[in-house]
C-alpha cells in the first residue's frame, strides 16, 4: 500500500493517454518509443528504489499514433484552476514520421507520482530496440507549476497535494466527514457482501476496509472501477476529502446498483423457466437485458445479420425466392430444435457462395505469361505452346468456353504448377482438389441434406474456399477415382466437365443451380486408361514426358537447389554442389522421369551440411530472452497508447538472425567422397546391361508404366522336360499369350533360322523352356514385350549372345510382322536414361519419334523393323548369320 513519500520539487512525466493513475492504483506498462524509454531508464533503472516519476492524464485534440511525441524544445506551461487543461503545441519535425503539422496537446493540471515495483528491460530483433516493462503504483496527488522537457521526455515543476498530519487530524473530527465516511464504509460492505456470494471472495477486501485509511480507500475502490475518463479526472480533481468521499460513494453505489439489476433479471429469466426450457437460458437472459434497457432492435440478432448477408450475396431471384422460404420456416424454429442447426448451415452456404462475385482478370500479356513459364519450367516446349494458345484464345475471347485441359505424365514432372501457373498468368484465384482414392459420389455432387453430417461436394466447397466464381480448379489425380455401392466419382464429373451442362450444376446439398461454368478446369493424371472414355472425350490430353538427364541437371542447379538450401536454412556460402556432383547423382543415383528422387537425394546433402553448420560455435551470443509478467492482480490494469502497450511481447530471433550467427571457415563442396558417405554407394551404372547378358537367353526390352519409361529384362533357359512353358514375374494374360506367340513362331522357324537340324522335328522334344521377368513383385501385361521375347528365345536356342548397348520394343503377330505399340516417347527416353545406345522400334512408330528432344535422339542409333527377321539382324554382333537361309 502507498504510504506517505516527500516528493522532490521536479518529477520526468510520463503522459497517459485517455487513462489515469490514481494512488494505491497498479498497472503495468510497455515502453517502447524513444521518451518514454528514456525516460524510464534515467528517472527509474538508474536510480533503483528511489526512483519516482510523475504520470499525467493527457488527451489530444485529434487522434493519434503515439502517447507522447518528442518535443525538440523547452516549453513553458501555465497552471489553472482545478480541471483545467495546459495546452502545448510541438512541431513534428522531430517526430519519427517527419510531418510539419503542428498538434496540439491538452496536459492535465495534476497528476499522481509513481514508483516502480518491478523493471524488465529487453532489445528487440533485429531492430535492437530497448523496451521496457513497469509496473508501478500509484502514491500522491501533486500539481504541475510548470512543464519543460529534458532531452526527448517532460519534466515538470509541481507541488504536493496531499494534506499534512495536522490538517488531516482537523479533517476526521468534521461531523461531516465522519458521516460521509461511515456512509462510504457501508457501500463498501455491501458491495463486498454482495461479490463474496458472487465469486466467493472478499476476504481481503474486508482486511482493507479495517486498516487502510478511508481516504485512501476511495482511490483503491474506485481504480478497480470500469469508468469514463472523464470521471477518472473528476476523481483525479478531487483533493478536498469530502468531496473525494462523495464521488467515491457515489462511484460504489452505481455499481452496486448494477449488480442488482443484473440479479434481478436473473430471477425474472429464471421465474420464466421450466425444466425444458433450461438449455437457452442465455437466450432469455439477453432478452430480458433488452427488455430492462428498453432496446428492442433486433438488428444485432443473428437472422437478422444472416438475412442481410443472403440479401448482399447476388444469388439469382430463383435461388433467392427458395432461400427466402427457408429463412422464414427458419424463424419459425426454436434453436433447440433438431433441424435448426442443419437449417442455418444451408443458408449460410448460400450466402458464402459467390453468385456473382468474380476475380478481376487483368489483361492478357503473353510475353509475361511466357516468361512465368519458363522461369517456373524447364523444358516441355510442346505443353508451354499449347497454354499460350490457350492464353491467347482468352485474350481474344474472354467469354470463350475452352477445352478442359488435362495433364498426363509421371509423377514429378510439374503437373500441378503448371495449373498454378495458368490460374498466375491469368489472374485468378487457383483451388486444388484431390480425387485421389474417391470412391463415393457424394465428394463430387455432395449428400442430401436428408441424411445427418451431410454436406456439400468438394466442388461447392472449394468455389466457397476461394470466394470466387471463376477460379482456376485443379482437379488433381483424375485417373485414381474408384467407384462402389456408393456411385461412380468419375460419372459425376461428366456433367462437371461439360461446357453445356455445367452452367446448372446441381450439387444434392445445394439442391439449387450453381453455375460452373466460369470455372476453369485443369486436370491431372499420371495414365489415360483408366479415365472412363466418355470423360476422357470431355477433356483435351496433353502429355507431359519425362525429364531427359540434360533438362535434370538444368533443372537441378536453377530450381532445386537454390529450394533445397532455402528450405534447410543455408545459402550458398555454407554449400556448393558442382555441376558434375549433380550430374553424377543424376546417373547413379536416380533413374525416374521426373525429379522428386532428385530433389530427396539433393535434400540429404543439405541436411547433412546443416549438421556441420549448426556443429560450429555461433559467432554472437544471442541475447537472452526477457520474461514476461504473469501476476493475476495486474492482468486487467494495462494502458493504452503505443508507448503503453496491453502485454508484453517475447523477444525471438528469426531465421535468418540465426543463419547469420554461424559462420564456418570455408564452404562445404560435395564431392564423390561425400557422394558415397550420405547417399551410399551409386545404384545404377552403365554396365548393368551388359553383365544382365553376358549369357545367351537374355534380351533388353522397354516398356511403359505409369511413372515413365522403364527397362526390363527378359530371361529365358532350357531344361530337360516335356516341352512345357513357364512363365514367372508376376504376368498378365496378354504377356503370357504374347510369350507363347514368340515361342510358337519360333518352332515354326527353328530349320529356317538354324536352331534345330533337319532330322529335328520338335525344338523342345525333352526339354523345357523357362522364361522369367525379373523384379517378379511388380505386375507386368502388355503386348509390347514380343520382339524382346522372341529375340531371348533365338538367343537362347542359338547360345548367342544378344548386344548389350541394344533395347527393343513392339508388337509382333504369328506371322512375324511387327506392329506399333505405344509410349514410344517414354520409352526412348528410359533408354537413353540407361546407357543404351541403340533403340530398335516398330516401323509404323517412326512417326512417334518427332515427340523426342532432339539432345535424346542425337545419342542414339534408331533402327526400325518391319518383320521380326529385321529385328534378329540388328540384335546380334554380326547381324543374323542364318537369314540367307531364310525362306520367309
């Protein structure tokens, strides 16, 4: 408690915006600007336990920023009658901004001097800015003679205003005082009887009334008061004790009052009750505020506030008629009605759906969207093309309804940024949804609201998501929708991806025409099979192939890396990866047609830099933290202001303060050494073809999965049997009718092709043939693997070895003729991934091969055949020794 302290002649001001101190009062406070810490640093931190400082209520004319502005000149003052206010103007040059306005401020007269029970001080990163945390009490009353400033803060001349002990002995024998004493200590009682049966409090209340002064309790009850500033003041003004006595009671009585008002409706509610009515008391209990107060409006209630946002939507008058007559069937309800809730959630579905709220496109510059491209892709020449043009058609016609393009290619070839950078070029908002494993209906079209939790499609929630009716959607992972009892995800997208019928798109939950067709839709897949054909039709497939080692390695050292290092907290003064390190990771430690591997193989080489970084000593201590105030007492009794701040704010450090603590010696360059200690040894080399056959009965074939390109290898052996054929590697059947096609073709043409002499009628009289398909865990079926089996088959039944730098693929009929086959493009690129050299294909695919970059083709040997004898010739060393025997 403030006890009788000698004030010095000249007190530093601290100015308190709109709020006052008033003694026996606490509050805490944050300084912050470059007077108030000053101030607190020279008048309180120097001067410990005896440091006192003056606080004084000020407001100023207009609003504004900061508490107390930086006075650059002394300034007189004048002192008035009581309430009166001294009026200062100061430039603003001097103030942080750089204004030349002039402010006027209005300083109060009388203030209350303050000590400080509890300093933190901090710095703030990475201004460096010292901050200060005060909690200070409030000790006496003193008036201001005259005001002046010291350096950037005030100080004031002042006189004490608290009474002596005689003058105060003289006061408490006034009959009138005693009575307006004892009136006040009744108040007071019965405000703390009345809060102990509230709160169960009060126990140290009722010790204050019995030892602190009455005087003093007047300033004690009425701080912990919600009052006006004006009353503040008022209270702030009053020296004489009577007069401090009767405002206080005054103060007291009113909130009292309050209490018993708020009891009384209370009990009205209460009265009003029945046992089933419990569950909206809180409902009953504003109403009766209202009723107490007089103030029917029914503006703030929430039907009014969601029949005025259903109003300022824009929905079309069809949709707005159905709205209307739930909203009334709405306000008709109890809310504790089961269908209340379910009820409100529609109509606020239909006022968050933007009807006619759109994105404000700006006009089209095809050079910029280029440029976007190009710096956010590598490559993919063809796809870049066929978005401009899309670009340029919108530009022509905004109005225009374009195709639905959708994206197929291997997994980490830019699929989805590509669709971000569409809905960038264009200007739009851009949304993603994921269809990936959507297997019930309800996620496309949304559930009828007959059914409890339902709710709307992804579709409908995703326009609310973005607030716009003419986004750029992403419908990501098309080809991997399922269907069940639920319904056919893929049958529902029909009408989403229809020009002409997604204009009144009708979603279950909705139960109204939403229209879709303002929507840009971009979709992808990573395989064109298993999309249905009649969505297929509704959508134009551009493919997206996968990444040549040259497009990886420019790919790598202007987009990933410069990725990788931000994400792991380094810059290129802590890590350097050559060209020819990454190139060497390319080759030995990736073979996928896209770049994800790439990226988690380049991440581990920062991850393990970050370790060694972080390993070193920091080269500045970071500054410690400061801890806030956690006292229940001052949580409530902050000022307001931006010198006076609610809390205090911890102090941290950002990231990159952190990176530049750490500084090492040199930068950390990857080479092979580290290469085979982070990632292991390489993974793949070239050689591996040539050791897969080195032996007779081996072939190299390509075929396409759904991640790209791949080689395979095709195994085949004799043994002694009955002339049966085995198949292993986890076939499909038309691989096994392709198997016993190439070995049937092959014992017709055993003579012709001397594997069997003449006396030899049956090429597997006593023996079997065994012909597997190594990683045996991964499904294989296609019709492309007959010239490579065939081709195993030769080798096997001639003991010749086929050419390791040599890959095959294509179709081949009973006859020998060897038909086209697809992913042509995925497969050449595979071979070139691997090391082959020479790539024989079906004639009829020539045409294919123009889809190729040309750095690919110009690495490898093409060789096209017409029959299987054209492939035999160009898969062995020497070509086909037994052709001229041929009779084919």
């Amino acid at each position: 408690m403030a006890e009788s302290v000698e004030l010095p002649s000249r007190l530093g001001i601290l100015p308190f915006k709109n709020k006052v101190l008033l003694p026996g009062a606490i509050i805490r406070i944050r300084c912050t600007s470059p007077s108030s810490v000053k101030l607190v640093e020279q008048e309180l931190w120097q001067r410990e336990e005896k440091g006192l400082i003056g606080i004084l209520p000020v407001r100023d004319a207009a609003e504004a920023a900061s508490v107390a502005p930086v006075l650059s000149q002394g300034v007189g003052s004048e002192s008035g009658e009581r309430g009166s206010r001294v009026q200062v103007s100061t430039s603003d040059s001097h103030r942080p901004d750089g204004k030349n306005q002039q402010e006027v401020i209005h300083w109060h007269t009388r203030g209350v001097a303050a000590r400080a029970l509890h300093l933190s001080r901090g710095v703030e990163k990475p201004s460096g800015r010292v901050t200060y945390v005060v909690v200070l009490e409030g000790l006496c009353r003193f008036s201001v003679q005259e005001l002046s400033t010291r350096g950037t803060y005030y100080t004031a001349r002042i006189s004490p205003l608290e009474m002596t002990k005689s003058e105060m002995e003289q006061v408490e024998q006034d009959p009138e005082f005693i009575t307006l004493s004892r009136q006040f200590k009744a108040t007071a009682t019965e405000l703390i009887s009345v809060l102990e049966q509230k709160q169960k409090t009060g126990g140290r209340t009722k010790v204050l009334l019995e030892t602190v002064p009455v005087h003093k309790l007047a300033d004690i009850f009425v701080a912990s008061f919600e009052i006006s500033f004006e009353e503040q003041l008022c209270m702030l003004d009053s020296v004489d004790l009577k007069v401090r006595l009767s405002k206080a009671t005054e103060l007291v009585d009113r909130h009292l009052q309050s209490i018993h008002v708020a009891e009384k409706i209370t009990q009205k509610v209460e009265g009003q009750l029945s046992k089933s009515q419990k569950e909206f008391l809180l409902r009953q209990q504003m109403r009766a505020i209202k009723e107490e107060l007089g103030d029917n409006d029914d503006d703030e209630d929430d039907v009014v506030a969601l029949e005025r946002k259903m109003q300022s939507s824009g929905m079309p008058s069809n949709i707005w008629k159905h709205a209307q007559r739930e909203l009334r069937r709405l306000k008709k309800m109890q809310p504790q009605q089961p269908g209340y809730n379910s009820s409100r959630v529609y109509l606020e579905l239909l006022a968050d759906l933007p009807w006619q709220k759109a994105s404000e496109e700006y006009e089209l510059d095809l050079r910029v969207a280029k440029e976007r491209l190009d710096s956010d892709h590598y490559g993919l020449a063809k796809v870049k093309q066929r978005i401009i043009e899309y670009l340029a058609v919108r530009k022509l016609k905004p109005d225009a309804r374009g195709p639905v393009l959708c994206f197929v290619g291997p997994p980490g070839v830019g699929k989805t940024s590509l669709a971000s950078s569409i809905a960038a070029a264009l200007g739009r908002k851009f949304i993603r949804i994921s269809l990936g494993g959507v297997k019930d209906e309800a996620d496309i079209r949304g559930h009828r609201r007959t059914y409890i939790g339902s709710m709307p499609g992804r579709l409908i929630d995703g326009v609310k998501r973005v607030a716009v009716c003419n986004p750029v959607m992403l419908l990501d992972e098309i080809d991997k929708t399922g269907s069940d009892v639920r319904g056919d995800p893929a049958s529902a997208l029909l009408e989403v991806l229809d020009p002409e019928q997604n204009k009144t798109f009708n979603d279950h939950y909705l139960n109204v025409p939403f229209d879709l067709s303002k929507v840009i839709f971009v979709a992808t897949a990573n395989r064109v099979q298993p999309i249905p054909p009649p969505l297929l039709d509704r959508m134009e497939v551009i493919e997206l192939p996968g990444y040549t080692p040259e497009e990886k390695l420019k790919i790598a050292m202007h987009h990933l890396i410069p990725r990788v290092l931000d994400q792991h907290g380094l810059t290129s003064e802590f890590l350097k990866i050559p060209e020819a390190m990454v190139k060497l990771v390319i080759l030995g430690y990736t073979r996928e047609a896209g770049v994800r591997n790439l990226e988690r193989n380049l991440a581990a080489l920062a991850r393990a830099a970050a370790v060694r970084v972080a390993e070193q000593e920091p080269a500045v201590s970071p500054i410690k933290d400061v801890h806030s105030l956690a006292s229940p007492l001052l949580e409530n009794r902050l000022a307001d202001g931006a010198e006076v701040e609610m809390e205090v704010i911890p102090m941290g450090v950002n990231n990159h303060d952190i990176s530049s603590t750490f500084k090492i010696a040199s930068p950390l360059t990857v080479d092979e050494d580290m290469l085979e200690k982070v990632l292991g040894p390489p993974r793949f080399d070239d050689k591996e073809a040539a050791e897969r056959v080195a032996t007779p009965g081996v072939s190299v074939g390509l075929v396409w999965t759904s991640v790209g390109g791949e080689v395979q290898f095709v195994e085949a052996t004799a043994m002694g049997g009955k002339g049966e054929l085995h198949l292993t590697g986890q076939l499909g059947d038309v691989i096994k009718e392709s198997a016993q096609i190439a070995l049937t073709w092959v014992r017709a043409r055993a003579r012709d092709l001397l594997l069997a002499t003449a006396d030899e009628t049956n090429l597997l009289e006593g023996r079997d043939v065994h012909i597997h398909f190594p990683a045996g865990a991964v499904p294989k079926d296609g019709p492309s693997a007959g010239v490579t089996l065939v081709t195993a088959l030769v080798s096997l039944f001639s003991q010749k070895r086929v050419r390791a730098d040599t890959a095959m693929t294509g179709e081949m009929t009973l006859r020998g003729l060897v038909l086209p086959v697809g992913g042509i493009k995925d497969k050449v690129l595979a071979a070139h991934r691997c090391g082959i050299k020479r790539v024989i294909l079906p004639e009829r695919n020539l045409k294919d091969l123009i889809e190729v970059p040309s750095a690919v083709l110009s690495g490898l040997e093409i060789i096209v055949a017409k029959r299987m004898e054209d492939v035999l010739e160009q898969a062995f060393d020497g070509g086909c020794p037994w052709r001229q025997h041929s009779k084919l």
